[in-house]
C-alpha cells in the first residue's frame, strides 16, 4: 500500500531470515551478461556497417602502384574474406586492440583514444555538472511556480534546447564571444582551442545544454508528484517554514529519478560532443573521429564506436547496480 516503508514494501517477497545476496548476485550476473551482448552487437553492427560504406581506404596518396596497395591491403588484413576479417577484428578486439590507423603513420588506435578521451571526459564532466545543477534548480523552480511567468518561459527555452541541435548553439557561442570580446575590448572567454578552464566554459555549456532541459523537465516532473504526497503536507500541519519543507522534503525526493539518469546522461554527453569538439578546436576523442569518417579510416572508426559503446553500456550498468542496491525491489522482480 502508498506510503509504506521500503523494507515493508520488500518483506512480501522474501522469507524470514532469507539472504538479499543470492537475488544481487543474479541480478549483477544478469546485467554483465547482457553488457557483453550489447557490446558484441555493437562491434558486429560496425564492422559490416564499415565494410558496406562505398569507396576504398587504401585509395589515398599511400597507395601509389598497384604493388604499394596490395601491401597495405595485406597489411591490414583486407585481401582476406569479409568472415576471417570478422574473427580477426572480433579476437583482437577481446584483447583490447583496435590496430593501426589507415591515415595516421605509425599510430594506434588504442594510443588515440589514450590520448584524447580524457580530453572529451573532462569536457563531458564539465557539461553534465552545469547541466545538473541547471536541471534540478529550473526544474525546481518551473514546480514551485507552476503555469506562471516563470514556468512558462523556463518550460519555453526548455523546448527550444531539446529542438536545436548543440552544433547550432555551438556557433551562436562563439558568434556571442566574438561581439563581446569585442564590445569590451579584451578576450573575456577564448572563442575556440585548448588549455585553461576558460576554454572549457562555453564549449560545456553549449554541450550541457540539451541534457540541462531533458533534467529541468524530469525535475520538474517529479518535484509536482512530491509536492502533493502526504507527507508534505503534514509537514505544513506542523508548521515547519517554507524553505525546511523545500529543501528536506521536496528536493530531497524529487532529485531521485534525476540521478537515477545521470549516469546514461554521463556517457551520452561524453561521448556526443563531435561536432562541439570541432568547432571549438578542442582535442578531444570526438574530433579524430570526425576526421576518421572523412578520411574513411576504418580502424579508428571502428575502435572509437566500439569504445564509446563499451562505455556508454558500462555507464549504464553501473547506474543498474547502485539502483538495486538502493532499492531492493528492482532486483527482486
């Protein structure tokens, strides 16, 4: 029944002096088992996705006789049949080796993404910390002022944000900079490249921006369900001010389903910031991949998808486990 306690809600399910750590064990096993699809799927879907793109990455500037090709192709395993490319990509792939790049000379894969992910990873941390907290407060601030001036126009740049892609915002940024730094005649904000925090200021908020609304949505959401629950409203029977019933009350039970996202939220942005990183020249894992798609390097694009993926699905898991640990009742159904 509503309102019960959680280690009520949980007795129904489970015998006198049974043990929660058989059912977490499943549970875990369960979500790595399925990781390790996923990720399998992932790596097959690119691997022929690769091989059905049109055109040859050995026909660049490398391959000047037919002689010199057919070396690279022997090289990279090309001259094989598309099922023993398959096994080998698959094998190295277990091992951790993505192999060499097409376009880049003497340069691995793995070497790339050492390189330049924690680039991406700090911008990406950088962008889900100012769209959190943008999030919770907008979103706090739309329920307490529901279908009013300000829950209107934070609702209505809340739509424009989710419709606009971040390359659009990516560009009003740096068009935005450029006046200003003008205006004032001082560099206020870098416009683009690498280095200091100030660097990372526009490109992180133009990347926080999408998943600051889908937060302020869900956080507003969630804050109009708790504000009508029972318990805040003995808590206003008792008299306690406004902002106690705010702060230990609300927020504190409507924050919940919003970090229950965080952590897909973690990797998506992490890893969506190709275009950002572009065009704020920032050396990030993303920009290489662009490149790689240009410049058809099908290694690169293949270990940096794979990567990603593998990321994005570990993220995931890892919210499951806190999830089941947190409530029971998930990973007893």
């Amino acid at each position: 029944m509503f309102g019960e306690p959680l280690w009520a809600a949980t007795q129904t399910s489970l015998t006198p002096g049974s043990s929660l750590k058989p059912a977490m064990g499943r549970y875990i096993l369960e979500r790595l088992v399925g990781g390790v699809i996923t990720v399998w799927f992932i790596a097959t879907a690119t691997f022929f996705a690769m091989h059905a793109v049109p055109g040859d990455p050995l026909m660049n500037e490398k391959a000047a006789t037919p002689e010199i090709r057919a070396n690279l192709a022997k090289q990279y395993g090309l001259d094989r049949p598309l099922p023993e490319q398959y096994v080998i990509f698959l094998s190295n792939m277990v091992r951790g080796d993505f192999g060499i790049s097409f376009t880049q000379q003497n340069r691995r894969v793995n070497d790339i993404i050492r390189d330049h992910f924690p680039v991406s990873a700090l911008l990406g941390v950088l962008a889900i910390g100012i769209a959190a907290a943008g999030g919770i407060v907008w979103g706090a601030i739309t329920a307490l002022y529901r279908n009013r001036l300000p829950d209107v126009v934070i609702m209505s740049l809340v739509i424009l944000c989710i419709s606009v892609p971040s390359f659009v915002f990516a560009a009003l940024g740096q068009l935005a900079l450029v006046n200003v730094n003008q205006w004032f005649g001082v560099s206020i904000l870098p416009v683009a490249g690498w280095g200091t925090l100030a660097h990372m200021l526009m490109p992180a908020l133009v990347l926080g921006l999408g998943t600051m609304a889908l937060l302020t949505r869900l956080m507003r959401s969630s804050m109009l369900d708790v504000i009508n629950e029972d318990y805040v409203r003995t808590a206003k029977a008792k008299g306690l001010s406004k902002t106690r019933i705010f702060t230990h009350h609300q927020l504190r039970n409507a924050i919940l389903p919003v970090v229950t996202v965080l952590g897909p939220q973690v990797a998506a942005i992490t890893t969506g910031g190709f275009v950002v990183e572009m065009i704020f020249a920032i050396p990030g894992l993303g920009r290489y991949f662009v490149q790689a798609v240009q410049q058809l390097d099908y290694t690169v694009i293949m270990g940096t998808t794979v990567f990603y993926g593998a990321f994005l699905v570990f993220m995931v898991i890892v919210v499951d486990i806190l999830y089941g640990f947190i409530d029971p009742r998930v990973r007893l159904k």
